[in-house]
C-alpha cells in the first residue's frame, strides 16, 4: 500500500516537474499557461492522494481549493492578460532553449544532491517527491531569471508558489489550512500587483519585455 | 538447438513484418486524412516492383554505393535477431546487448551517409550532413535511457531487463521508467526520420534528411535500403514496447508461449505505430535548427530518468 | 646473458647503430635504407624482450650503477606494464619504418637525410627506453632524450612558417612537463639515494596523504601535458601535421600513450589507492578532452589536424577508463576498477593501431594529391582504391563500429563508467551518468566526423588539380597499410583474447589484492563486469557477413540489369565538382549547433559601388573557428612571462663590476640562510 | 482535439472513379505484359513540368487528395526520377526543357512508361508554332499514353494512367469502382 502511495505521489511531482520544462523549452506563451493548469492540477491530485492515504480531512478542502483557484481561476487571469498584450514579438531569452533545458538539468540534480540528507531524516512514505519539489522550486527560480517577457515572468513566479506547495505537502503532508491560506492569499496578491505591473510596462514602453527597464536609470 | 531455431524464426518474423509495419502507419494516416490509402500491405507490391526493376547507378559513384544497401539491410537484420521481439534472446548465441544494438545501427547510418555523398549531388550531401547531425544528438539520449533501463536491471543485456520488470510490476509504473519510455520514443521519432524531425512523404529535396540519402538508389538496391529502413522503425518501436511492457513475450521455448508472444508483440506494435501516425497527423515538421531543442529535451528526460533510478534506491 | 639481455641489447644496438651509420651514410638513399634498416633490428629486438616478459610473466632487472653513479646509475626493469607499452612502440615502429623508407624520398633534394636518420632511431630508442626506466634518473633520461628527438623531426620541414611555430609551442609544452616531473618524483623519493622505482614505491605508502595528492596532480598535470588532455592539449594539433606522416604516426600512436603508461605507473603502481576526487579530476579531464577533441575535430578542414584532435579525443577516453577505475578503487572495488584501467590500457592498444594507419594514409594523400586541406581534396577512391578502402577501415575502427576494435574498447569503457553507478555516493552516482552521456555524444560525433573525413576527401568528383591526378603510392606504403588494417580487424574480433593478456598486466601491478572479474568467456565474448551483459564482435563480423552472402547470392541469382548514367541533378546540364559538398558545408549544421561553445570568429562585410549605397559590389563573410581556449588560457600566461622577461632583462647591466656585484650578494645569502637553517 | 473530432465527423471522403468520355484518352503504344503485370499493384510517379501553364499541375494535384486519392491504386508521387516508374510530363516541351526533360526520362530506370497530360502536351494546344517550342512531348521521348483536355479533369487523367498500364479500373483491387 505505501509502495503504491509514493509511487503516486513521485509520479504526480515529476509531471508537475515536467511541466515546468515545458515553459524552458516552448516559445509560445498560451502553451505557457496550459502548462500551469496542468501542474496546478497534478498539485491538487498529489495532494488529493496525501489527503486519502494520510486520512487528513482538511486536506481534501486544499485540494479542492487548488483546483478552484488555480485551476480554474488563475489560468484565466493569465489568458485575459495574454489576450491584451499578447501579440508581442518573439523576444530571444537570455539563455537559448538548449542551454536553458540543460541547466535545468543541471539544478535537477543539485536539487537530487541537495535533498539527499533530507530524505535520510523523514521516513513518510512521499519523501521520494521532496528533491522533485526542490528541483521544481529551482527550475521555476531559473525561469524567472532567465525570461524577458514579463507573463512568463509571472509564470514562473506561481510555479514557484506551486514548488513551495509541493514541498509543505510532501514534506510534511500539507501545513496546516490557516497557514496554507496565508501562503496563498499573499500569492495571489503578488499575483494581482504584478498584472497591474505588466500593465504599466505596457503602457509606458509599449511592449513587455523586461529589458527595457533599464532606460529607466538615465 | 531449439533455441538457435527460435531466433532464426523470430528474425525471419521480424524483417517479413518490417513492411507491412510502415504500410499500416501510411494506410492509418491516409483514413486520418480522410482518404481510403493504400492497404497495409501496399510495401510488399513495391518491393516487389523494385526488384523486377533495373538498377541504374551513376558514374562518379563508387564500390560503396553499390555495397551500402547490403550493409544497411545486414545491420538491420543482425539488430533484429539481439532484440527481445517475440522470445527474449538468451543464452550462448547473443551476440550483443542494447549497446551493441544502438553501434550496430550506427554502423548502418555510417555507411548510408557515405553513400549519400558518394553522388557527388548536393542532396546527398545535405542529407548526409544532416543525419550524422540528428544522429550524433541522438546518442546521448539512447546511451542514458539504455543506463536508466540497466541501472534498475543490473546490465545492459535484454534479458536481465526483461526478467526485471517482469518480476516486478510496479517498477513499470515508476517515473524513471516512463521518462525513459518518452526519451527513447522522441529518440525513435529522430532516428527513424519521422515526422516532427523528417518527413518520410514529401517531395521537396531540400526538406528531406533520410530520403535525400537515397534519392540516387533505383531497382533492387532501394529496394534494400528502403526494407532497412522499415526493419530500423520495426526495431525501434519493438524496443520501446518490449523494455517498458514486456508482458506476454515468450520466455520459454514452448510453441504457445512463442505464439502468444508474437500475438503480443503485433497488438503492442498496432498500438505504438497508431500512436506514431496520429502524432504524425497532429505535428507539423520541426525546422531543422529547432530539432536539437527537442532532442535537448528528450536528453533532459532521460537525465531525469537516470536520476530517479538512484532515488529509488 | 639469457634470452632477455640478448633482446635489450639488441634493441639498444641496432637503435644506436642505425642511428650513427645513418648520419654517416654516403648517399640519402643509402641514408633511408639504414634508417629503416636499425629500426627494424631495434624494434624487433624491443618486440622479443616484451613478449619474453609476457611469456615468464617475471619482471626482468638489468643495473649499470656506474654509469652516472651520482644520479643512481641507469637501471632498467621490465615488468608486465612496461612490456606492453613496449611491445606497443615496437609494434607501431615497424610498420612507420618501412614506410618511411619512400615517403621520405621526397626530401631527397631539400632536407637532410642523415639528420633525420639519426633523430628517427634516437627517438624510437628514447620511446622504448621510458617503459623499460627502473629508476628516476634513466626514466627523466628517457623521457628528455625522447622529446629533444622528437623535436628535431617535427622541425623537418622548417622551412614552413607554421612548422617553427609548432615546433616552439611542442618544446615549450614538452618542456613545461618535464619541468613538473622533476618536483614530483622528488616528492615522493624518501631519500636522495633510493631513487629506484621499489624504493618509491615503498616510500609512496609512507607519504602523508595531503603530499600523496600532490604527487598526484603534478603527475596528471605533467603526464597529461604529454598525453594532450585539453587544457594542455594545444601542441598537439600544431606538431602532428608539421612532422612526416610516419613521425606523426609514432607520436600520435605511442609516444602520448607514454604519458598514459606514465600516470598509470605513478597513479595506480606507486599511489595505489588514493581519494575519490583523483577519480573525478581524472575523470573531468577525460571528459573535456573527449568533447573538445572531438568538436574540433569536426570543424577542421586539414585531414592531419583533424586526426590530431581526433587522438586528443581518444586520449579523453582513455582518460575516462582510466578515472572510472581510480573511482572504483577508491570505494574498495578492486576487481571493477580493473575493469575499468583494462578498458582504458584495451583502448590505447586500438587507438595506436588505427591512428598510425590513418596517419599513414594521410600521408599517402598528402604525397599524391599535393594537399591536406580537403576542400580540394575528393574522388581519390577513384585514383587510390586500396589508401582509400584501408582509410575506411581507419575511420571506421575510429568512429568505434561494431566488427572493429574501436567499438570493443569504447563498449569495455561504457561497461565500466556502468559499475561506478552501484556506488550509493550522490556525487558518484550522479557524475558516472554524466560521464556516460558525455561519451556517447563523443562517439556519436566522433561517428559524424569521420564519415566527413573520408566521405569528402574520397567521395565524390576531384575539387582540385592535384587530387585530379593523384595515383597509387609505392605498394610497401600500402603493404604496410595492410598490415596496420589487419591489425585493427584482429584486434577488433579477437578483443576478448587481447583484455584477457591486459587483465594479467593489471593483476601484476596488484599482487595479491583480488583475482580480476571473469571478463571474457571461450575468447569469443566479451563480458560485462557482473558477467550478464555479453557481446562478441566475432558473431556480429560473423552474423553480418552471412546475411550479406545470402542477400547477394539472391540478388545475383535473380539477376540484376545495371546501367550508368550520370549522378541526377534536376536536369541540369554537367554535373561538376563545385556542386559537392565541402568540408566545411558538410560541418556546418553542427558547428550552427555547437556554436556557443565554438564561439566562431564572424566577420561579414558588404563593399558598395561608389555612386550609391544601395548598389552592393561585394559581400564576403568568413566564418573562423579559433581555439578560444588558446587566447583564454595562453595568451596571458604568454603575456605575462613576456612583461616578467622585460624586467627581468633589466639585470642584464652590461657592466662586469654589477655581475660580481651579483655573485658576492648570491654567496652572502646562501651562507646567511645555511647559518640560520641550522 | 478539435482536429480529431472534426476528422471523426468527415470520416472518407474518397468518391469511386467514375467512367468520363473514353475520346479524352488515347494509347499511343501498348505497354508489354511483363511491365503492365510488374506495375500492377504499385506504380511511382515523377512529374515534369516542360513548359506548361500550369493548369494541368493543378488538375494532377488534386490527384493526391481525399477526393480523387491516387494512392488507393497503388499509385504515390516520388522525388527522384531514379525511384520513378511513370513520366507525367505536362505542357508543350520549350527550347529550356528540352534537355531536362531528356535527362529525367534518362534517368529512370527501365521499364518505364511517359504519359503526357493535356493538349500542349499531346499537339503543343495553343502554343503551337511559337519560337519558344520544340513540340509536343513525343518529339522528346517516347509517349505511351496521353490525355487531351485543357485542363483535363483529375478523374481523366487517373484513368489515363491506369488504362497506360492496362489496368481496367473495375479489375483493379478498389471495391465499388464502376468501370
């Protein structure tokens, strides 16, 4: 039964895992965004299966939170922003995709590396997803690093709010409701100053690339 | 004795189904199109019409254009006879393991690329600079979903790995398993100039990677390279179905275990060429400075598969 | 004098007396004759000593403590380690002898014979002595003796520009070295009289682990700068296509295994087992070696400097055997690690093999077609059938294909970068993975660049007058080819029989510490450490040639109407050579590829007519590949020790009262600090 | 999804080959038994355009498509001349095609058999007695079949191919063809 319970939840990090590769490696940002959905769903079904095999009531209502919001709600903040600034031009990233997709292998196994003392010290069956989440956690850090766009900026900041809720439900089979609604609550306020930010961006330089805020120091 | 006979059937099996493989994947895509298509077994009638065909060759070509197309098809046929098709190979006469089988094909690609630029013509040469291109990045990507299969297994011999997963089922289940899967079916979709990489029907030479090799071959010798080729796609496809599902291949020499495990690796093989047609039918051709990208990340999948293996451990 | 002192002092003899009577002799012919004459005496009486070795499996001493008595005397010992690598120099010897007999007739008139000869048989005589050095001071001997002779023949043909210039950066290189030797093997020598290799390897058991890593790396630093692993790897693509084929041949084939033979003396013999990280740093070396050499490799359009980075890649696979051995040692693995050092001695026996002959081959085309460069090269397998068939079987071997040795060696090296990931360490089990997708890459490149190699120089129609009227060379240059070829099939199919003499070698050097894994089986297979995974390139040869018999026999059997026309180019009229594919065209989508790491110098610039901007005259763009590590890693050491020169120069006064000035301020310190010391 | 839904609602859109007006194909030579019996099933094309409008290359276009689907006959359209069986040579053979066109035809291996589709082709149509033109194609090379029209209809133009090769299109393996 545990056998079967960490292979679920291994399975359920490393495809959240895998869609974080798809923003390195796609160049289209509506691909971006079905990307997140994915992984805020696989989040909720990870979470899902720690709530049944832990038999933790509460978490069952933090899945069912993800899914709503992050599911549902999120995704479709971010299509209404793509629509308005979408039709941008393709804006080379710093690190070319080859480049970027092996770094990210590179931080996946410093985050293997990393994690390995960790493991050592919890015995709860879903250790095994505890360096997936750190790996997530540091690919979505690169993301942010290493994009021009400002969405996929964006993206990437969320992903690492997914890593974050990875982690506490993996490591620790989810913290408890009050503080995973804080966790949350000033995500989506991050969230909602950023479009406001984007925005601006937009109007002022009239495209998103980040880049062009370094004009404004002289 | 049996068992020397067993593997002489099973590869006799495998180059008689090579065909009607590509055949079922052309008449799959032609119903996807919305055209009836040809039968399944239309390659069977060209290759048949090309050997009645004379063979013309060109005058600045020389001895390795006319020996290539045997080595194309040897390669093919000897991979063939180590791969775990309908029995798993075992026993004194293997004469090789998954590296083998991979530097075998090389072999193979090897000689086809000279050949290619044996014409003179530019498309010879465009095609064989490009293969040797896809095929080098291609390497990594086999070599460690081959260290992600022989780490859970032990070694790199089929029937170690064969044995391994059969004995324990819920290893199938495990990521390292399916992120190898995916690597080395991106890696099929390379090798064997597939759509997103190549595509094996179009008519234009400069978009062409494996065809553009053989645009000089005529009669019996395209005929060869062109069974090769299917015998390559065959092997490809029968390695990814075998490693990662391996049930219902034949691990005695029993005539019911043989027939179940030739029943199972047809429907395996419908099912992964179904899957190969409708991406076919779904994805448009890569540019060609775009396929590293995705053997890049067919190379990360396959890192990720090697490092799960140890988390496992 | 038993059986074993006749075949050193033959060795010895017919060196020296090719070497003196070639630098007397009356005519250049006469000078060729003799040259190859003495090394055919010497090596062969080098090839006897090593197999005696090989047969007793008793090391052989042999001292002369007068001779030089302060230094130790010269010593001489021969154990299994040292006859291979000495049967390896002899071996290759042989066939580059008699081929140097007609290559170097084309330097009758402009260069001089006897130099040559004399330098030849120096250098093969320096090159057999290292494996058989006992002692520290023959073995610095040896080593000094080998790279000044071999100097000399790279700067053969000096009156090229580019041939001083290599020749300065090989002494340089060679000598940067030698200079790190020195400090190591006093390191590790425990006092100022036991210099013989016994007494350090007694001592090296002794010495505290921070100066026993030390000893280390200055030999990896040292035994590397000769072996060409890549940050020290710069004079190798310099000097070997300065130097005559047959001498790039030797030093390609033997002379960089020698830096092999030296650090797996010191590293495994003496050191035994040591930390992880030599592993790791040995195995870094490798793994930048392998991928650089083979990237460079690719981008090259001069056949002799492509077969140099070509030897700079095969070094890095060597070294990659070589360091997933050490790695394996140092987790207490001792059969595995084995495994490992037999791949990598297995791969340095290939690689001599192949490499002579491609460099010998290169030599035939060089002679004939004039050029090195292969943009003007191709259609000379039209001109040079055998040259070209037994080049094939070169590239081939090199680009490790099945029937042939280069791919038994590189699946042994694959088997053991294998084993180190059942060690349960992270950095281990994460860097063996690595290393394994490091090296299939390699090969897969390495794949690439040898079918442009032969593809475009041979292939296809003649770019240039000279390849147009290339013809056959003298049949001993091909005989020996031939040779050289069987060799690589032999060696090829019957790796299993050769892993298991190079197993005994290993076992010799570890008395007593466990029996080497069963790597072979009825000679025919080859064995995975654990036994289970098999391959025998006998069956694949054996399986391949069948099927190609049956299909060919059906096809002649059928019956098969051939007809020649000419090559289909859309119709156009005349199908001429400028519509092949170049080198350089042919290199392209991976030197697109690779470009970061390439980091290619582009220049693009557009001349207009002087009436108006818009009407374009001209567009050149060239697109050059400079070895950035070069300019990243030499030019400040170079500028630096220029600037330090300048100062330095300032003490040069001109005034012999401050000369005296200097040697009274030089003795008054050395008293002062001798009195302070004490 | 979308694709495949639509793909699952279109289902085959192939028609059976209908009989059009048998005047619109001639046979100039009859191919022998032994190459009509080897390309019986399976039959490579290699078009060249020698100097057409391009009205015919439209019209043979559509032969690959749903619609017409040349390939349910074994028929498929190929790169090289050297993997060709069938020449369709369209338009009427200017002075520039000339030599190419003679050079694919070299090119094919035997046996091989030229069809030359529409009027320029067959008697040069409008283009005839202009400066730029040779003639029509079997001035060139060897013709065995040609179909008139300007341009003519796909349906005309496959069963020009099939009875080129003898291939009666109710005896040939598609079902509920009528002849």
């Amino acid at each position: 039964m545990n056998a079967l319970f960490s292979q679920l939840v291994m399975l359920g990090s490393s495809g959240m895992l895998l869609t974080a590769l798809i923003v390195l490696w796609r160049k289209s940002v509506p691909s971006y965004i079905s990307a997140y959905r994915w992984q805020a769903w696989l989040l909720a079904a990870v979470t899902a299966t720690v709530a049944y095999f832990a038999g933790d009531r509460q978490l069952f209502a933090v899945a069912a939170a993800l899914v709503a919001l992050k599911g549902f709600a999120i995704p479709a903040l971010l299509r209404t922003m793509q629509q308005r600034f979408g039709a941008q031009p393709q804006i080379k990233p710093y690190v070319n995709t080859e480049t970027s997709l092996c770094v990210a292998g590179l931080l996946v196994m410093f985050a293997y590396v990393l994690a390995r003392p960790w493991m050592a010290v919890t015995h709860l069956p879903t250790r095994g997803g505890l360096p997936l989440a750190m790996a997530l956690l540091f690919v979505s850090l690169f993301i942010i690093v290493s994009r021009r766009k400002a969405i996929t900026q964006v993206i990437g900041f969320l992903m690492l709010e997914n890593a974050i809720a990875l982690l506490a439900v993996v490591g620790t089979y989810g913290v408890p409701l009050l503080v995973e609604v804080g966790v949350f609550l000033d995500a989506l306020m991050g969230f909602l100053v950023m479009q406001i930010f984007v925005y601006h961006i937009h109007e002022t330089f009239d495209t998103i690339d980040v880049e062009q805020l370094t004009h404004l120091r002289h | 004795m049996s068992r020397f006979l067993a593997l002489v059937v099973q590869t006799l099996v495998a180059v008689a189904l090579a065909p009607a493989l590509t055949g079922f994947i052309r008449w799959l895509k032609a119903r996807l199109q919305g055209r009836r298509g040809a039968p399944p077994w239309q390659p069977y009638f060209e290759i048949r019409k090309l050997f009645g065909k004379e063979a013309v060759v060109s005058h600045t070509a020389s001895w390795i254009f006319t020996a290539t197309p045997f080595v194309v098809f040897s390669t093919a046929v000897v991979v063939a006879s180590l791969v775990p098709l309908v029995v798993v190979p075992s026993g004194p006469f293997v004469a090789g393991d998954l590296f083998a089988a991979v530097y075998l094909l090389l072999l193979g690609t090897f000689f086809l690329a000279l050949a290619g630029l044996d014409t003179g013509s530019p498309f010879g040469g465009m095609g064989a600079s490009r293969e040797m291109t896809v095929v080098a990045l291609t390497e990594p990507t086999v070599a460690l979903s081959i260290v992600a299969l022989a780490l859970n297994a032990g070694s790199t011999s089929f029937s170690q790995i064969v044995a391994h997963t059969l004995a324990e089922p819920s290893a199938a289940l495990g990521s390292e398993h399916l992120l190898a899967f995916a690597a080395l079916f991106i890696v099929t979709l390379a090798e064997t100039g597939r759509l997103p990489v190549d595509n094996p029907s179009t008519h234009l030479e400069l978009t062409m990677i494996h065809e553009a090799m053989v645009l000089e071959y005529s009669g019996p010798y395209l005929a060869l390279v062109e069974w090769g080729a299917a015998l390559k796609l065959l092997i490809f496809l029968a390695l990814a179905a075998n490693l990662f599902v391996p049930w219902g291949i034949a691990l005695s020499f029993s005539p019911v275990a043989l027939l179940i495990g030739l029943v199972s690796l047809i429907v395996k093989l419908a099912v992964l060429s179904a899957a190969v047609a409708v991406l076919e039918t779904r994805v448009a051709k890569l540019r060609l400075f775009r396929v590293p990208e995705l053997l890049s990340a067919s190379f990360v999948l396959a890192l990720l598969a090697v490092m799960s293996t140890f988390l496992a451990r | 004098m038993n059986a074993m002192g006749v075949a050193l002092s033959v060795m010895v003899a017919g060196y020296a007396a090719g070497a003196c009577l070639a630098a007397l002799a009356p005519s250049p012919r006469a000078a060729r004759l003799i040259t190859a004459l003495g090394a055919l005496v010497g090596g062969s009486g080098g090839l006897a000593a090593a197999i005696i070795v090989f047969a007793t499996r008793s090391p052989y001493d042999v001292a002369f403590p007068n001779l030089v008595a302060a230094a130790g005397g010269v010593v001489l010992r021969l154990d299994l380690l040292g006859a291979l690598f000495l049967a390896l120099v002899a071996a290759i010897s042989l066939p580059a002898a008699v081929y140097g007999i007609t290559y170097t007739a084309a330097y009758e008139g402009r260069r001089s014979l006897r130099v040559f000869g004399l330098m030849f048989n120096g250098f093969l005589l320096g090159m057999c002595l290292v494996p058989c050095a006992g002692n520290v001071f023959t073995f610095l001997l040896a080593w000094e003796f080998m790279a000044v002779t071999s100097y000399f023949l790279v700067m053969t043909e000096s009156d090229h520009p580019e041939t001083r210039h290599a020749g300065l950066w090989y002494a340089a290189m060679t000598h940067f070295g030698f200079v790190l030797l020195v400090p190591m093997f006093l390191l590790m020598a425990p006092g100022a009289d036991q210099t013989s290799f016994a007494d350090l390897r007694a001592g090296a058991a002794l010495l505290p682990a921070a100066v026993r890593s030390g000893v280390f790396v200055l030999a990896l630093v040292a035994f590397g700068s000769k072996a060409g692993i890549v940050p020290l790897h710069v004079w190798l693509p310099r000097a070997h296509p300065a130097a005559p084929a047959h001498v790039s041949a030797l030093m390609s084939g033997v002379m960089i295994k020698l830096g092999v033979y030296g650090l797996l003396r010191v590293a495994v013999d003496f050191l035994g087992t040591g930390p992880a990280w030599w592993g790791g740093l040995v195995l870094l070396a490798g793994s930048l070696s392998a991928l650089g050499g083979v990237l460079y490799a690719l981008a090259e359009n001069d056949l002799k400097r492509l077969l140099a980075y070509s030897s700079v890649e095969n070094i890095g696979i060597i070294f990659l055997g070589i360091g997933a051995g050490l790695v394996l040692e140092s987790y207490g693995l001792h059969a595995l690690a084995l495994v490992g050092f037999g791949a990598a001695l297995l791969h340095s026996v290939n690689h001599a093999c192949f490499k002579a002959l491609l460099f010998l081959a290169t030599g035939n085309v060089d002679h004939q077609a004039h050029t090195r460069n292969m943009e003007q090269m191709g259609g000379l397998i039209k001109r040079m059938p055998q040259t070209a068939t037994l080049f094939l079987i070169g590239s081939a071997a090199a680009a490790a294909l099945p029937p042939l040795n280069g791919f038994a060696s590189e699946w042994m090296v694959f088997q053991a970068l294998l084993s180190g990931a059942q060690i349960p360490r992270p950095e281990v089990a994460i860097g063996t993975p690595l290393a394994v997708g490091v090296l299939a890459l390699t090969s897969g490149l390495a794949a690439a660049c040898f079918v442009k190699a032969f593809g475009i120089s041979f292939l296809a129609m003649p770019r240039s007058e000279g390849a147009a009227h290339a013809t056959e060379s003298h049949w001993s240059t091909r005989a020996v080819m031939g040779v050289l070829a069987a060799g690589c099939v032999l060696l090829g199919l019957a790796a299993p029989r050769a892993l298991g003499g190079l197993s005994r070698v290993l076992v010799s050097l570890s008395p007593g510490k466990s029996i080497a894994p069963a790597q072979t089986r009825a000679g025919v297979w080859l064995l995975s450490p654990h036994g289970i995974a098999q391959v025998s390139p006998l069956l694949i040869a054996a399986l391949l040639t069948s099927v190609i018999v049956v299909v060919a026999a059906v096809m002649r059997v059928r019956g098969l109407e051939l007809r020649h026309a000419d090559t289909w180019g859309c119709g156009r009229i005349r199908q001429t050579p400028r519509m092949e594919y170049t080198s350089s065209a042919f290199a392209e989508p991976l030197r697109r590829i690779f470009s970061e790491l390439y980091r290619p110098a582009e220049d693009l610039s557009v001349s207009v007519h002087a009436e108006s901007p818009y009407f374009v005259r001209s567009i050149t763009y060239t697109s050059q590949v400079v070895p950035w590590i070069e300019t990243a890693f030499y030019d400040p050491v170079i500028r630096g020790t220029r600037a330090l020169a300048t100062h330095v120069r300032r003490l040069q006064a001109g005034s012999v009262h401050v000369y005296l000035l200097y040697i009274t301020g030089a003795l008054v310190v050395a008293l002062a600090a001798a009195w302070w010391f004490e | 999804m979308r694709l495949f839904s639509k793909i699952w609602r279109i289902g085959i859109a192939t028609e059976p080959l209908l009989a059009g007006d048998p005047a619109a194909i001639d046979i100039g030579r009859a191919l022998e038994r032994r190459v009509t019996r080897l390309f019986g099933r399976a039959l490579a094309i290699r078009l060249v355009d020698a100097g057409s409008c391009n009205g015919c290359e439209l019209e043979i276009a559509g032969l690959a498509s749903p619609i017409y689907d040349m390939e349910r006959f074994g028929l498929h359209f190929v790169a090289s001349p050297r993997h060709a069986d069938l020449l369709l040579a369209t338009g009427p053979v200017t002075r520039n095609m000339e030599i190419p066109l003679r050079r694919t035809y070299d090119a094919m291996p035997s046996p091989k058999c030229v069809v030359a589709i529409g009027d320029c082709a067959k008697t040069c149509g409008v283009f005839a007695g202009s400066y730029a033109v040779v003639g029509p194609v079997d001035s060139v090379i060897p013709v065995d079949a040609s179909v008139a029209g300007c341009p003519p209809e796909p349906s005309d133009i496959l069963r020009g191919i099939l009875q080129a090769l003898d291939r009666r299109p109710s005896r040939s393996h598609v079902h509920a063809v009528r002849g």
